[in-house]
C-alpha cells in the first residue's frame, strides 16, 4: 500500500467531482469525499481520512446545491454529493449573476439556477433592498463585486 498514488481529485465549476481527469459517479464515494472535505482558510481544500491529507483542485466553490425544498417550514438545500441541510442564515451573495451561500465556509456553496429560481418564488423588496423570506427567515440577497 504504500507505492499507492492518490488519484487527482477536482471539483469543476458546477460541483461535478473528477479523479485523474475522470468524471465520478459512485455517489456514495462522492458523498464520501465531501463530508471530509476541509479549507485550510487560503481557498486551498484537502480530504482529511484516516490521518491522511490528499489535495482537492476547485475551480469555484466545493459545493452546489442542484435542489431545495420547503419542509417544516424551513428551507432545506440539497447538495450535488446528495447530504442535506437547513439552508443557512446569511445573505445570499449575487457574483455575475450567479448566487452563492456559506454553508460551512465563507462563500463556498453555489446554487443551482432551478434552486435559486424556487427560492426567488419567496422574493420581496423593501427600502430598495431584495430579501429571500421563507417561513420567521429572511436572506438579503447581495450583490458583491468580482476580486
């Protein structure tokens, strides 16, 4: 075991999970993968198993949500490596028009086009400011600028 490579692992720009430049699809090693994956606060990310570090290339952010709901009330985000969540508190950031949220990391989850279009159903405006209200909830929606 010790001669064995680790594959290159990266995540494309719509969360898509690659090996060696090969397209995964064993959703449950995906799932795998993304539940152990860490930041290392310089937009850097790694796999952490069994004390071992491997590298992860991302081309934007390493998660995306290709789906959301309504359940009890709340918002529930579903990510491409199937986990899901309660969407969380915080604004949702607009970059070239395309939304973002902090799941675990600044910024480091994007939303689907259908996802953000079934979160615009619960649009309003106030003071010429937009705002996601579902349920006691409310996300301003925020445009930042591209660094």
């Amino acid at each position: 075991m010790e001669n064995f490579r680790a594959p290159e692992l990266f995540i494309d720009k719509d969360g898509l999970w690659y090996a060696d430049g090969v397209l995964m699809i064993n959703n449950e090693i995906i799932k795998l993968f993304a539940s152990h994956l860490k930041n290392d606060g310089h937009k850097e990310y790694h796999i952490d198993w069994q004390k071992h570090l491997y590298p992860v290339r991302v081309e934007d952010v390493p998660f995306f949500v290709p789906s959301l709901t309504g359940e009890d009330g709340q918002l529930i985000i579903q990510l491409y490596d199937g986990r899901r969540f309660p969407m969380p508190l915080g604004n949702i950031l607009m970059k070239n028009n395309i939304p973002y949220i902090s799941l675990f990391w600044q910024r480091d989850t994007k939303l689907s086009r259908p996802a953000y279009a079934e979160l615009c159903k619960s649009l309003i405006e106030r003071e010429g400011q937009f705002f996601i209200k579902y349920g006691d909830n409310e996300w301003l929606v925020e445009e930042v600028e591209e660094k």
